[in-house]
C-alpha cells in the first residue's frame, strides 16, 4: 500500500510539475502577468530615479504661450525668430520637435528656413502614418524640403506604448518597411555630434529593439516657456553649450502621455525626448532579458520547488516558497537598478500555483492513505482488535485525526501487549535485528546472563551464553537459517559455561510486505532432559554389557557341568537372556541413529532366515514352506536389524506350531501408502492369538501366553520387529485369519519407492 501511495504522490507531482511549466510558458510567452510586471516596474523605478540632465534645456508651447501667441499652429515666422535668439546664445544643438511636413505661408517658411542656417544644429522629426498607401506599414512623412534641407539631421520621433498604454521604452532605430531605410531617433543624431554612435545603439541586437528608459522625475529638466523666450529673450547662460528641446506641453496639443510615474500623471512628448538624450549619454537604458533567459529564470525557482517537494517537509516547503518568492523579488530589483531587467511575474505565478496544488494533493492522498490504511487495519484479525473511531460530528480533518489517534493508542496497546507476552515466556527469549543488535530481551535471559542485554551484539551474547567447545554448533545452525538451508534443521543444542543445557529455536520477523526485520530466539533449558539421557544411556550400558557379562560367563563354566540335560537348558535361557538384553538396547537406540539401508534381494534374505532355523524346525518336526511371487524383488534394507526381525516372527511360528506342523512364507507384491511393495507373509498353523492380546501384540512387555500354548512370550521380539518396520518405511500386521493360526504381514516399500516412503 505503501508503494501505491509513493507512485500516485509521484503521478500527482509529474502532473503539477507540467502544469506549473505550462503556465509559466504561457505567463511569458502570452504577457500574462505584464499587468504586474509593469506595475512593479514603475514602483521600483521611483526608488532610482536618475537626476535631470542639466545640459538639456525644453522650451515648453504650454497654455500660456497658447493663450498669447494665439490657437495652434502658429506662423512659422515665430519659430524662426525663436531660432534665431536661440542661435545667438550658441546652444550645442536645438530639436525642433515640430511635424513641418506640408509648406506654409512662403515667406515664413523662407525665414524659418534662413535662421536654421544659423551655426546651430538643427534636428527635425519625421512622421509616419500608419497603415500606409499601397498596402504598406507606414508612410514616410519628412519636412517639407526647403527646411529638410537645412535641417542637421531628420530623425524617427515614435512613441513606443507598452500593453497598458504607458511610455515606457524607445527605440533608437526604426526601419517601417524591412528593405527599406534605417531612421535613427533624433535623440541619436544628436548624440552622434561627437562622431560615433552612441554605446546603446551599437549594442542593439536589431534596428528596432526596444529599451526601456530611465526616467527622471517629471518636469525636473531645466524648462523655459515660448512665449518667454520669444518675446523677453534668453539668458545666454541658460543656453550656451546646451541641447534645446522645442517641443508642445499642453494638454490641448496632444502630445502628452502616460509615464511609468507612481501618480498616473502625463509626460510631454518633449520631456521623453529630453530623458531619451539624457540615458543615451549616460548610457545607462535597463535592458530586458532575453525570451530564453526569461523563460529559463522564471522556470528554474518553480523547478527547484517541485525537485525540493519531493524531499522536503511541509513546513520546509514552506519557509523555502516564501524565501524563494522574496528571493526573485529582490532578485529582479536588483537587476533593474544593476541596469537589467526580469520580469518576474510569470516566475511568481508559477510558485504561487504549484504550492497550493502539491500540498492540496499531498495532502488528498495522504488522506486517502490514512483512510485506507485505518480500514484494512480495523479489517485484519488481531489479538487486540481495533475500536475505529465513529466521531462524526467534526470534519473529514477531525474525524481522521481522531482515527489516528485511536489506531496510535491501538499499536501501543498491541505493542505492550506483545513486549508482556515476551517478556512473561517461561523461557528465556531474546530479539536481534538485522544487523545482529539485540533489541528484546525478557527477564529470564536477563536473570540467566546477569545484565541488561538491550542494545549488546548477538555474538556477544552468545559468549557469554554458549560454551566454547558447542560454538561452532551454534554459528552453523545461524549460519544455515540466514542462507536459506534449514530445513532439515529446526533446533540447536548446546551447553553453557555453567553447565546446563539448552535448545534454540529461531525464527524469522518479517513485516507486512514480508521483508525480513530481524529474528527471535527462544531457549528452552533442558539439562534435566539431558542428565535423563545421561542416566539412560548408563541403563542402556547397564543392559548391553553388565547384564550380559554374567550370562556370557555362565555360558562358559557350562561345560564343567555334569548333567549334559541341565547344561543346555542353563545355556538356552543363558543365550536368551543375553538376546532380550540385546534386543532391548536395539529397540531403545534405533531411533538414534541414521539409516543406512542397501540392496537386499528380500527372498534370498527370508531363505537364509529360514536355513538359519532349520535345525529347530527339524527338531519339532515342522517344515518352513517359502513361496516366492515378488520376481525376485529389492529392498534397500539394513540386513542385520531386518534378518533379525524376520528371524523374531519364523522362530515365533515354530514356537507357536504343533507338531508336526507346516508353517507358510510368501514373499509377493504389495501396496503401502500409494506406492509399490514387497510383503512378507509368514502364516503358521497354531491357535492364533489371544483376541485380547491382538491390539497390543507389537507393544513392549504387552504379550501373554498364547491360547493353549506352553509357551511365553517375553514381549520384546514382536516390539522389535515394529520397530525394525518403521525404520524401514514400512509396517507390520498380525491377524488371525480364517483357516486357523497366526499370521504375520511385514510389508517394505520396493526399492525404487522406499527413499520417498521413508522421508514421508
């Protein structure tokens, strides 16, 4: 589950993070946020405001002048009387920003004409109407040619609007149609008084880039009205050596526009020329970054917010946003007073749309998670079942917040619940994780070992625990366990330092998602097991050799005895002593020891049996039948344990058989547990057996004399041949069958089956 919550929060923050790209692209490549851009703009050029270029002096037709030289347009002769009285000051150049397109009163134009000859410079402006005649971009409109001609220079006056409407930038070049001529501004044919162009231009990327102004304060150029100058004169200490802009500054003339000033308020046309001249001498114009540096500088903030989003927590994610919102901020106004400019809308608008979209989505789908996670949870069968929250009187917020406070008092509870059951075992018990660190502990191994053991290695735990000489056993059992090889090994035994011993268990911890979080190991101290091992394996001695030295002892002065009669009885019951001792000790070790089985060709096995018998069957005048039907079948087989089980029930069948009598072995085909058989069938002609006897016939000690018979069972021989049957992967049956006596079924799995029989 926890992988699905990982993949959609990855799907969700791929989708923003294309969303936030496509609305940072469409934010600049669409002026989307030129509202803002401009608006911040305007205010920080306030805080930078260049002072007036003292060297420019504006000659303003203002309302004033209006009102005494009479309505617009006046007659030319007034300009040239203006130029004149200017010249005599000897200004460094005049811009008579005056459209003189179309010809006048001839005398006037004659004298405006002759006082443009004067030693000043003279610069006039072209217009161009658009859309032009023809079907082109503009029409060319200069001075009329009698003043074009005695004009310095002719130069573009455009004025460059930006999408609110406010002046802001110029360009110093225009070209109306693309092969067509290039018009320079007229501010720059003045500045190319001193015979170079000025620094912006020849950095200009193209004829008409546009560069953005730095403004002075409004009305702070030196100013001088038309009609003053007209009729009083100038000072020539207010003109000598200065730029003169003669250009209209009253509202009816329609020259006036709207200036990045914080008050809204109208520049003339010839103030943006005099602030024009003055950021070309200055040479300091703010240049605005490139399309792909802009789109580059506005995606990499909102980049680095969806790259930290994966990593960050909320409140990082947060400080990090706010940070990096007044980091471009400050950013782009350090630029603009460094003399460039990022427009940082579309960079904000990508930051301000991805924050509030992740955490949204985060947040959604951690709820859903909680939801599902809290349900599967109330679903699963625990020993503690959990009591889900059923407020329903706050919000989705309250009501999930509650659930998990409930599910956190919930795997508290479980996990105090676990820790006493550990703690409480019997036995001592101790947890390690992966790293081989013990992080449980239950206090029976804290009592056994003396210390607390939390936080302590495996290894050194087991120092402590293990005795030398059993080390190795233990770190082979481990080893097998974390390779994956113990199958066949469920426990270790050890002993300790002090003498006792125990067995360890070990089991793997794994998580819900089945990875391996560490192991348990539980003890269990079984040394008084183990001393009851010790003392049996001492009666198990006592058995196989102090019980059978005096037998084989009596046997040996046998032959001092005169009575030949009495020698064989001792010496029979001598032997058969020996032969109950040995076949107990048999029995109690068979399960001891490995199998060791090979091929046995069973019907030769049942007639060596046989021969080994013959001469009792010949003294009781009894004769052994052996039938073979198997086809000369295998087992694999121990020989001595299983020529030794088969010799128990022949020498029971003489036992048990009148005289004379006949006594039936058969070797033929058989099925045990699904698989493929050999049996041995040994049928004699006796009473049978005690019904009450039957259940028990292959028990230790459990069999009685059988009906009418004189002789006794010891109990020993039957319990054996079990014994032998199961160590073989097969069985043994007794049953009393209709035409009279005992029969007995020893049945073997063949030996292509029997290595599945015996792991089974």
């Amino acid at each position: 589950m926890l992988g699905h919550l990982r993949f959609r929060l990855l799907l969700e923050w791929a989708v923003i993070a294309i969303l936030g790209t496509l609305a940072v692209l469409a934010a600049s490549n669409w002026r989307g946020t030129a509202s803002f851009d401009n608006l911040l703009f305007d205010r920080l050029s306030t805080l930078s405001r260049p002072p007036a270029d003292q060297n420019i002096l504006i000659v303003t037709i203002d309302e004033r002048s209006l009102k005494a030289l009479g309505k617009w347009p006046w007659p030319r002769k007034y300009h040239a009387e203006l130029l004149t009285k200017v010249d005599e000051a000897k200004p460094r150049s005049i811009l008579l920003d005056l459209l003189l397109s179309e010809p006048s009163n001839e005398q006037d134009d004659s004298a405006l004409a002759q006082a443009m000859r004067g030693s000043t410079p003279v610069y006039l402006p072209a217009n161009f109407p658009t859309p032009g005649d023809d079907g082109r971009n503009y029409d060319i409109e200069s001075p009329f040619p009698m003043l074009s001609k005695e004009a310095e220079g002719v130069g573009h006056v455009n004025v460059e609007f930006d999408e609110d409407g406010i002046v802001r930038r110029t360009s110093l070049c225009f070209k109306p149609e693309p092969d067509g001529r290039n018009w320079p501004h007229i501010t720059e044919l003045v500045y190319r008084l001193t015979g170079n162009p000025s620094p912006a231009a020849k950095r200009s990327r193209s004829c008409d880039e546009r560069l953005l102004v730095r403004y002075s304060a409004r009305r702070s150029f030196a100013e001088i009205s038309y009609v003053d100058a007209l009729m009083n004169g100038i000072p020539a200490d207010l003109v000598k050596g200065r730029d003169i802009i003669i250009g209209a500054t009253a509202a009816g003339m329609g020259d006036n526009y709207p200036g990045p000033f914080a008050d809204g308020g109208l520049i003339s046309g010839a103030e943006i020329m005099a602030n024009v001249l003055a950021s070309i001498r200055r040479d300091d114009f703010i240049t605005q970054v490139g399309r792909s540096a802009g789109l580059i500088l506005s995606l990499l903030p909102v980049w680095v917010l969806m790259i930290g989003f994966l990593r960050w927590q909320p409140r990082t994610a947060l400080i990090v946003s706010l940070s990096l919102v007044g980091f471009v901020l400050s950013a782009s106004s350090l630029a603009l007073f460094g003399g460039y400019w990022f427009p940082p809308g579309a960079a904000l608008l990508g930051m301000l749309l991805v924050y509030p979209l992740w955490g949204w989505r985060r947040l959604q789908a951690m709820s859903d998670f909680m939801a599902s996670e809290l349900g599967d949870l109330a679903l699963e069968s625990e020993a503690l079942p959990l009591p889900l929250s059923n407020d329903r009187t706050s919000d989705l917020v309250g009501r999930q917040s509650a659930a998990l406070a409930t599910a956190i008092d919930h795997v508290r509870d479980l996990r105090r619940f676990v820790s006493d059951s550990l703690e409480h075992l019997p036995d001592p018990m101790f947890v390690s994780d992966n790293s081989g660190i013990v992080t449980l502990a239950n206090h029976r191994i804290e009592d056994l070992l003396g210390s607390d053991l939390k936080g302590q290695t495996r290894a050194a735990l087991l120092d402590r625990l293990v005795a030398p000489q059993h080390r190795s056993f233990v770190e082979a059992y481990l080893w097998a366990r974390a390779h994956g090889r113990d199958a066949d090994t469920e426990y270790v035994r050890f002993g300790s330092p002090g003498g006792s011993t125990f067995v360890m268990r070990s089991a793997d911890i794994r998580n819900d998602a089945d990875s391996k979080q560490g192991e348990i190991h539980y003890l269990a101290d079984i040394s008084a097991l183990a001393q009851a091992e010790t003392d049996r394996e001492q009666a198990l001695q006592l058995l196989s050799h102090d019980m059978r030295a005096p037998q084989s002892a009596i046997i040996s002065m046998l032959p001092a005895i005169p009575d030949r009669d009495m020698g064989h009885r001792i010496e029979r019951h001598a032997r058969r002593t020996i032969q109950l001792a040995q076949d107990f000790v048999d029995i109690a070790r068979m399960g001891e020891s490995a199998f060791e089985g090979q091929d046995v060709l069973l019907a030769d096995l049942v007639r060596d049996v046989a021969d080994s018998l013959w001469p009792l069957a010949e003294e009781r005048q009894i004769k052994i039948d052996i039938t073979d039907s198997s086809n000369s079948g295998f087992v694999i087989a121990e020989p001595d344990s299983l020529t030794r089980a088969i010799t128990n029930l022949l020498d029971n069948a003489i036992k048990y058989s009148p005289t004379p009598g006949k006594i039936i072995a058969r070797i033929e085909h058989a099925h045990f547990a699904g698989s493929k058989a050999l049996a041995v069938v040994i049928h004699d002609q006796g009473k049978g057996i005690d019904p009450d006897l039957l259940p028990d016939i292959f028990k230790r000690f459990a069999a009685r004399a059988r009906e009418g018979s004189r002789i006794k069972s010891s109990g020993l021989g039957l319990a054996y041949v079990k014994a032998v049957a199961l160590r073989h992967g097969g069985s043994i049956e007794a049953e009393n069958p209709e035409q009279g006596g005992a029969l007995f079924r020893l049945t073997l799995p063949k030996a292509s089956d029997v290595s599945q029989n015996l792991d089974a």
